[in-house]
C-alpha cells in the first residue's frame, strides 16, 4: 500500500463567512504576528484578507508589504462608491507560507503624508470585506482591549472591543505575551470582558512566547485558570526570524510557527463549528453603516462608508 494522503483542508462554503478580531489588552503581545500566521493558515480555507486598522505610522503592515503590488486604502476615497474589482485591487497580495497567498488593506501612502481619514467603527471595516467579497477576514486591531472596556463603562459610547465581538460570525482572539506582566494583563482582560459580556467561550488566547525555553510555571498556572473560559489556548512559539525581519515573507518562518498559525486556524474554525453547527450557515449582507467618528478625521456621512 502507498502512503496516506493527508486530508485536504475544509473549505468554507461559498456563502459562509468569518470575521476574526484579532485583540490585545496592552502593547508588545505579538498582536500583528498572531494576525499574520491566522490568516496565512486560514487561506487555505476561504478567501482571506487582512485588515490593518492601526495607524499608519505605528503598524508594520506597510513596511511588511511595501514591495508587494495594491495601491492601498487610499484607493478607496470617501465620498466616491467602490466596488469589488477597486476593493480587490487596493489589497496587497502576500505570499503565503503554504499554498494559498492572502491579502493584507493597509494604507501605503508615504510616511510624510496626511493621515488617511478611517472609520474605527468595525461595522465600516465589515462592509469594506463584503465590498471585497473575502470570506475571511483577520482584523490587525489598535486598541488596548481592557482600556477600551473600561473606558466604555463611563462614557455613553460602546466599547469598540464590544462592537468588534458582536459583528456577524465574529471569533475573536486575544493575545498577550507569554511574560508574568502579559499573564497579569490577560487575567484582568478576561475578567472585564467577562462583566462586559464579551463571547470568551468562542475566544481563542494565542499566548506568544519572548524567547525560547518552557513556558515559566506561573503562566502555565494563569492558564489553567483561563482554560475553562475561553474556546482555546494556543502557544506561539519564539521565532527569532521574526525578531530580526518581520513578517515581510511567511514562507521563510520556522517550521513550528508556521504549525501553531495552523493550530489557531484550527481553534478558530473548530470555535465557528460549536457555535452555528457544521457546515457554516450562509452569512448575512451587512447593513449600511451610517454612524460613527473617528480618532484619525471628521465622522463619515454615508457616502465615506465603502460598499
């Protein structure tokens, strides 16, 4: 008998889409990273894209995709309707680590330049995927996540967090670094979002190692307490290619990153099944979003929300 072959990987059904939130509750938990090695394994699924909302000048998605081709989001002006082919074309394509490539909208414009006006509101980043016609979209987000929660509770404005995690067919997925200053964050994370409400039990933590070795024994002890709250922990692995280079080519990361980005891509898929069954039912159409100011320029009118 010939060798088994491996089984191909599932493929969403054409009308079923993902939306992934990709969170942190303070900096330097390896949020862009986790956000990278998801949608690489998640290509091999469905149509992928990634979203970079973190300001240009802070985001390492334009130095990561600086050579690839996509005009960017400054293609997509407000005011003006756009459509699938100007969406598709405004995303830079990146070569996967398997065999499926995926693409990353981020703002290319120089770094001199006026700061693109873009909507925080994740409802607008939803409706720019279903312009583009992607079925799974990763989100790069900004914001700290705790910050963002208890901020919301004494303002009249919902949390962006909130409003993240309640999007259609959202599977959100919290990182924090794998240190006893990252445990510490994550447990008080978990803790508001869990008054918040957020949906934990469909949440995968993506905890990310800063160097080789086992994990210390007091954030092995954090997780264990966080395990029965949440859908899935997953550790990513120290890569000190990505210390030193980036994320400018998934293809050369070491073999056992590139196997926990596909263990993520499991926990998340596996989350999607528990909660609305097997095969995925047909998402629905966004509705327009009309609402919202934002951090980086004047509120949109309607007319600024691409569709």
């Amino acid at each position: 008998m010939g060798k088994a072959q491996p089984l191909l990987p599932e493929r969403l059904p054409p009308h079923a889409r993902l939306m992934v939130p990709v969170l942190a509750a303070v900096g330097g938990s390896g949020r862009s990273v986790v956000a990278a090695l998801l949608a690489d394994a998640l290509a091999a699924h469905g149509d992928t894209v990634l979203l970079d909302t973190v300001p240009r000048l802070t985001s390492p998605w334009p130095d990561w995709t600086a050579a690839r081709p996509g005009e960017g989001l400054a293609a997509l002006p407000p005011g003006r309707p756009a459509g699938r082919l100007q969406a598709r074309t405004a995303a830079a394509t990146v070569p996967a680590g398997g065999r499926h490539p995926w693409q990353v909208m981020t703002d290319h414009q120089p770094w001199h330049t006026a700061p693109l006006v873009l909507p925080d509101a994740p409802e607008a980043w939803h409706q720019l995927t279903a312009t583009g016609g992607w079925q799974i979209a990763v989100a790069d987000t900004g914001h700290p996540l705790t910050h963002d929660l208890i901020t919301a509770r004494h303002t009249t404005a919902p949390a962006l967090s909130t409003r993240w995690c309640a999007l259609p067919c959202a599977l959100p997925v919290l990182c924090a670094a794998a240190t006893g200053h990252g445990a510490a964050a994550l447990q008080t994370a978990v803790m508001a979002g869990e008054a918040d409400g957020l949906p934990w039990a469909r949440t995968t933590i993506a905890l990310t190692a800063t160097a080789d070795g086992r994990l210390p024994a007091p954030i092995r002890a954090a997780v264990t307490m966080l395990q029965p709250k949440v859908g899935a922990v997953v550790h990513i692995p120290f890569d000190e290619r990505i210390r030193s280079h980036g994320l400018r080519d998934p293809a050369r990361l070491k073999p056992r990153t590139l196997a926990a980005g596909h263990r993520l891509a499991e926990a998340v898929l596996a989350s999607a099944h528990q909660s609305w069954g097997t095969p995925l039912p047909p998402a629905a159409a966004p509705a327009a979003y009309t609402e919202g100011p934002t951090h980086r320029g004047p509120a949109p009118d309607a007319a600024d929300v691409p569709r």
